[in-house]
C-alpha cells in the first residue's frame, strides 16, 4: 500500500475544539533565563553531530566511514538496513541524559521503546565508550568505529533493533508496547535510580502502552525509583501519520493531565537544546520533591509525576526531498531515506551532502594526535560525558551485573500430610508468605486482579497491595501489584527480573495467552543475554497458571485455554521450564525449584481447589528431582511387568488417572497396570531436545519398551504430540488432553466432555491391555462398555442433579498387592 500523500513536512496537527485554557495546565518554563553555558549548548550539539552522523553512517557505509574522499557505490552496503527516523529524536535525548548525569551525579537507565532505533543508541554508546569494556573489537578509534559503521545489521554486528547484546539495554524494543511498563518494574526497589523511558508516538498507540501511563499509581516514592517518560511526537509511522502526531498540543496536556502526570511540551527546534536541559531539570526537580516528601513521612496524595513531550520532525537533520517527495518531516524518513544510494549516482550525491553537512573532520581526530587516538571523538564532543565511568547509560550494574538471589524458606516445613487434600494454591500461599517476609525488597507479586481468586490470598497477612491512589494500600510498601492488565503485570515484572530481583505471575489459566508475544520477546532478550558473556545471571520468569479449565466454578467456555503451555514449549529448549505438580507438596517443591532458577521461563500449571495429596514431602522431593516417577501405590505389584501404562500430566487429570487404576484394580484385577506422573512436561521429548528430555534408555525403562501408554494431559494433546515426535514407538500411545469442549458444568462432567475421564482412561486401558494379556482379552469388550455406559449413566445423574454423585472426588484407596 502507498504512504500518504503529503503537502508538508512535518504538517502540524489540525487545532482541537479545547478551549485554550487547556494550555493552562501544562508545565511553562522561562527557557530563556535558564542557566546553561554556552560552551554546553555547544558540547551538546557536537555530540549530537557526531552520533548522528555515525548513526546515518551505520545504515549505509562499509568504507570511507569519515568521508576522506567522495562516495563510490562500493563504499555502500550491499543491504541497506536500519530505521533512521527515530534516531535524531533518541541521540537527543542520550545526549541531555549524559549532561545531567555528570551534572547532578544522577543514577539512570535508559529504556528505549522504539527499538528499530539502534544506530542512535550504539553511536552514542560508541561514542561515551561504553561498547569497548565488553566487545575489545568497538575500540573508540579508527578500527573500532570501521567495525561498528561496517558490521552494522551485517553477518557478526549489531543487529538493526535494540537487543541484549546492547551495553544498557533491558528491554527487547522488537514488538511495540512495553518500554513504558518495563521502565516501571525497573524503578520498583531501586529508591535510588530514575528509569527514563522514550515511548515513541507509533507505540504510544498500542495498549499496553495506554494503560502503563497509569503505572505511577502503584510506585510508592518512599521506596521505590522514578520513571522519566519522554514521549517523542514525531509524527509519522511506517507509512502514515501517528495519532499523537494528528493531537494539537491541547489534547495533548488534556490527555496527560487525565493520566496524573505534569506534561511539559519541548517544541522550539531553533532552542531544542536549551529548552530540553531546562525542561530535563524541572523534570527531575519535581521526581525529587515528590520523593523527599515521602521519604520523610509526608508523602503527596496523587502526585502529579512529570512527563516530557518531545515534538521534533521525524528525520531531522536528514535529506529534505527526494524525487519531489518530503523526506525529514515524512514517515519516507522512518526506515532507509535513500534506498538506492548503492546504485543511483543521485541518492549517492545526496548521502554525500547529508553526511558531510554533519562536518565530520570536526567531530572526529582524523589521524589523531598524541593524547587522541586516531578517529577519535574530539574532546569538545566528549565533554558532555559522564567522567564516571559507571555512571554511564552503557555501563550501569542495575541493567547487567544486579541480581540479587532470593532467600528461599525450606519449602518441606510448609507440606501437608499424604492422603489428605489439600489446595495446592492455598498451600503455596502459605510458602510465599514467608518469601516476602524473607524477602523484603527483592520479591513482588504482579497479579492481574485474581490473587484471592486464585486462593493466594495467604500473602496478604504478611503485605497490602500496592496502589498509591488507593486510601487503603497506599505508603504501606505493599509487595502485591494488582492490575486487571496482563500486560502491564507482564512488563513490569520484565523490568523487575532484568534489574536483579525476582518475580512471580500468577494468573487465570485462560488469560496467560494475552501476554503470549511479550513472553515470546522476552524470551528472545533472555536466550541472548544467556548467550551475551558479559551479561551476568537474572532471576527466572515465573508464572502461576491456575483456575483452569478443569474446575470452572462461576466461569465457562470462555475461561478454557491451557494454550500458554503450548507457547512456552515453542520457546529456546535451554530457557523453557514446564511443570504441572500433580499435588501440593509437589507444587511446593517446584515452587521453592523455580524462585531460586535462573534465565529460565518457568510455566507452573496447577489447581487451585482441594485435591489429592499422593506424596509425602521426601516422596515429592524424589519425584520432582526426577520429573516422573512410576508411582508404586497404584501400579499393580508396584508396576512390574504392566500389560499397560497410564500417565497423568496435571492435578485433576493424575486424579481421574488414580481413579481408572482403582476402578481396573477392582473391576478387571488380571489387568496389569503401571501408573507413571509427570511433573517436568520436558523430559518427553527425544533425548537431546531439551536438557530434561530422558535418554531412550531411561524412557523406555519407565514406560516400557512395547506396551500401550495412555496419557491423561492437562493441555491440548497436540502439544504431547508435538513433544514426543521423534521418539520410537509413538504409535502405541493414546494421548487425551482439553479438547474445547465445555461450559458452567460441574468438575467431573468436563473430564467426561473431554475424554480424560477415569472411565475413559479405563476403558482405553483395558482394551490396549488385552493385547498382551489373554484373561483380560477375554473380558476386554465387556468391561470397556461397563465403563463408557458407567459415564454416560454419571452424565445423566449430573444433568438431572446439577451436582456431581457424592463420593466421586473422594482419595481412591488401594488394597496392597
């Protein structure tokens, strides 16, 4: 599709029926007297010169990276790669944070949102020297910037977006939408850093980023950091005008002051530097203000927390006009502004002429001299930068070197006794009550309106929530953030975990899939931090997936999806972690596991209702060390020699597995059956396709070399499916599993709605077993229809009672071998 046809650059907003006083409430600045030296303003724009300079560079140029003579086409990439458009608004920005770092000594990271805006971001880390400390090969010199310009989005560089192999960086910016709430799991627990984010306008459109806006309701200043937004309005996506860019400054300050915030417009391009380092200093002036206030026992109710709204045209400094259409000022500016430099000798001549309006031999020691190396920064454009070097946004511990491991209570003194039921969420409450306690500063819940709902609400007696607008949980340093958006939850446990703490997600089972791309990316920056040498260990992602489809309660058709599990399987093998704990000291087990892992994504599926407990806490421990054991106590002589093998994967679908062995037990006792629990989903695959797969030895040795198996899983059976391609003998399996069939029904009556119910299972196993059994071949059929007409007769019951029969969830009970 063609881009708009515009009759401007940078066309400005058609003005708003607001009345004027609107303008009233954003923040004014007398720029004009600010105190800044010239000398300042003079540093600021020669660093910006020169990062932009090496930002457009990046884009194009393999050799003559300073312009020593005229451009050929082969000193021009072979693919012309990058997004050029957002980067003079981000070398901006980079350049006021470093005048105020080593101004006020201010401790800050910097989370960039528009992500395809990495050429900005490594210029100025280049140029700072804060690639070198962790890739020797980007030296601030004449080979080092060769490197940088040459292998840029190129086979062994950088690649075009901002990723973990970035200095600084702790947030993906592939998929648009969470730098913002990334920003505030940041600044939570760190009272002393200030996380600037750049939201630009194209992902201020998204909504994940219109709800994160409310993401200061739940910082407490007293305890916790700042975020500096700055939202960059210039104007354009890919290929048409962004919706902030079409709000006249009116709607803007109306639009912010809704959110809670203090909007200050910088607009004034002939003063852009003045009227930005003054706007950056009110800024952090009133986060201090706000932060004193609460730290001494005073604190603001409903703050209004400072937001900067940076309009500059999108390409600025860029070619103008190509072809008789605008460029700067254009969304033709977001990507490669002359796509054919590489082969027309017109575009070339204008590369030529923009770079060169940069006025490089200024910028750069062209042959160096005895205290410079040879196309280094020129002091002048250095002088900006912080002289400490930890300072420095590319250097800052908090986003590479913080983690901080949890103390983990001893899980075991917090089981339950074997052959009892118990909630396998009520109990873990239990256990994470003490982690908070333990843990007073490096644990939070980020929960999306469902803790109590999912039968955690233990941890309440030990903590509040955290809503600062809230009478009742505000200035309580509550450990609970509680917002009915997954994706904020997710994107402030990101920041959280990425800055050195640890977290936890606990959630719906169904509404796990709403943060299923972000999981996605975050997966991506974590299987490349894990890569990245320097990139020290974080904690792992931790989900909580309950209320599931097996026990619907108020909920229906609508509330069943154990999708998430099928995403999480999709991930890097070495980062992807699913359990399903078949009872509560198990959970606990896994639990205690998962708190203390690292880089991992950990997906823990469970009931929350009273279940079963199988395991005493010794028994749990083997069994989750293991990840599947054959459980004796219901395997006929302790499963030696099974005619067949039934697998439960999951709290209430294990049960019906138990119930079909009792029922066979007493219904067909010739049939020999081994009953086998997974609780590390991972080991089914073949062997080397996950760290936890089993090898084909130990896979045959707990599920027998020929005979049936006949799998009882909690989640959709193309997921085990998927899993177990590759191993021998997948065609003596039977898998069940959730087939979308459902509604507001009773618990047992969705097992039977899916397949997965103890009469099923029998069934299915007694047929599979008279292939190797000849008494039970004898009264295979017989006793497979007793069971399939004991489910329908069961149905009946429900449909006309609106209960399951009494009994049926009772602990099945074996008599001894």
């Amino acid at each position: 599709m063609p881009g708009q046809r515009l009759f401007q650059s940078d066309p400005p907003a058609d003005p708003s029926h607001l009345p004027d006083t609107e303008l009233g409430n954003s923040v004014k600045l007398d720029v004009s007297s600010f105190a800044i030296s010239n000398a300042e303003l003079d540093a600021l724009r020669k660093f910006r010169s020169a990062a932009n300079y090496v930002a457009a560079a990046m884009i194009f140029l393999k050799d003559d990276v300073l312009l020593e003579r005229q451009l050929t086409f082969d000193d021009i990439k072979p693919r012309l790669l990058g997004h050029w458009g957002t980067c003079p608004g981000l070398t901006l920005v980079y350049a006021h944070l470093n005048r105020i770092i080593k101004k006020t000594d201010l401790d800050t990271l910097l989370v960039v949102g528009p992500g395809h805006g990495a050429p900005a971001i490594l210029s100025c880390l280049w140029l700072e020297d804060s690639i070198s400390p962790f890739y020797p090969s980007y030296t601030r010199d004449r080979a080092g910037l060769t490197n940088l310009i040459r292998k840029f989005s190129a086979p062994g560089g950088f690649p075009s977006h901002i990723n973990a192999e970035t200095p600084g960086c702790i947030h993906e910016g592939g998929e648009l939408g969470y730098a913002l709430a990334v920003a505030f799991g940041a600044a939570l627990d760190n009272p002393h850093l200030v996380v600037t984010c750049v939201v630009g306008d194209g992902e201020a459109e998204t909504g994940p980023t219109a709800t994160a806006w409310h993401g200061y309701k739940f910082i407490d200043p007293a305890v916790s950091g700042a975020v500096l937004p700055i939202v960059h309005v210039n104007g354009f996506k890919i290929s048409n005008r962004t919706i902030y860019g079409c709000m006249d400054d009116k709607e803007l300050v109306a639009l912010f002051c809704g959110y809670g915030y203090q909007p200050r417009i910088v607009k004034d391009l002939a003063n852009i530097d003045k009227d930005l380092a003054a706007s950056m200093e009110w800024a952090l002036g009133e986060i201090a203000r706000i932060q004193k206030a609460a730290r001494s026992g005073k604190p603001i109710v409903k703050p209004r927390w400072p937001v900067i709204i940076l309009r500059t045209p999108k390409g600025l400094s860029g070619p103008k006009e190509l072809h008789g259409e605008y460029i700067e000022g254009s969304y033709r500016s977001h990507q490669v502004p002359l796509p054919n430099a590489k082969t027309d000798e017109t575009e070339l001549k204008m590369l030529q002429s923009w770079l060169a309006s940069y006025d490089p031999q200024q910028l750069f020691c062209i042959g160096g001299d005895k205290n410079t190396p040879d196309c280094a920064p020129c002091s002048e454009v250095l002088r900006i930068v912080p002289d400490d070097r930890d300072k420095r946004l590319g250097m800052k511990k908090e986003a590479y070197a913080a983690y901080q491991p949890l103390k983990v209570p001893a899980w075991a003194t917090f089981g339950v006794q074997k052959r009892s039921q118990a909630s396998c969420m009520k109990t873990v409450g239990e256990f994470l009550k003490q982690v908070i306690t333990d843990n007073p500063t490096r644990f939070r819940i980020f929960s999306p309106d469902e803790l109590e709902s999912n039968k955690l609400g233990a941890v309440l007696e030990v903590t509040g929530r955290d809503m600062e607008w809230d009478v009742a949980s505000r200035a309580q340093n509550g450990r609970i953030i509680e917002i009915l958006s997954e994706h904020t939850c997710q994107g402030m446990l990101q920041g959280y975990t990425l800055t050195g703490r640890t977290g936890l997600f606990p959630s719906y089972e169904a509404f796990l899939g709403i943060v299923q791309t972000m999981m996605v990316q975050y997966s991506k920056f974590a299987k490349m931090a894990f890569e990245t040498k320097w990139r020290q260990d974080v904690g792992s992602i931790n989900y909580i997936e309950t209320s599931t489809w097996a026990r619907q309660e108020h909920n229906g058709f609508s509330h069943q999806n154990p999708g998430f599990i099928g995403a999480v399987l999709n991930l890097k093998p070495k980062i992807a972690r699913v359990y399903l704990p078949p009872d509560a000291n198990c959970w606990l087990s896994t639990m205690a596991h998962c708190l203390r892992s690292r880089n991992y994504i950990n997906l823990i599926v469970g009931s929350k209702q009273p279940t079963s407990v199988w395991l005493d806490q010794e028994e749990a421990d083997r069994h989750c060390i293991a990840g599947a054991s054959v459980w004796k106590f219901a395997s006929v002589d302790g499963g030696v020699d099974p005619d067949v093998v039934l697998v439960g994967i999951g709290t209430e679908v294990t049960f019906e597995v138990i119930a079909a062995a009792a029922l066979l037990r007493k219904q067909v006792p010739d049939l020999r059956v081994r009953v086998v629990n997974v609780t590390d989903l991972m080991i089914l695959g073949p062997y080397g396709s996950h760290p936890h797969a089993l090898s084909e030895d130990d896979f045959d040795t707990l599920f027998t070399v020929d005979r049936s198996i006949i799998i009882n899983f909690h989640g959709y059976p193309l997921d085990i499916k998927g899993m177990m391609f590759g191993r021998p003998g997948v065609e003596r399996m039977v898998i069940e599993g959730y087939r979308e069939e459902g509604t507001t029904t009773t618990p047992f009556d969705m097992m039977l709605c899916n397949g997965t119910s103890r009469y099923h299972l029998a069934a299915a196993a007694v047929r599979a077993g008279a292939l190797f059994n000849s008494k039970v071949s004898c009264v295979a059929h017989e006793a497979a229809s007793f069971f399939m007409h004991r489910a329908a007769k069961d149905k009946e019951y429900i449909y006309l009672h609106g209960h399951d029969p009494d009994g049926m969830f009772d602990t099945p009970v074996f008599e001894k071998n």
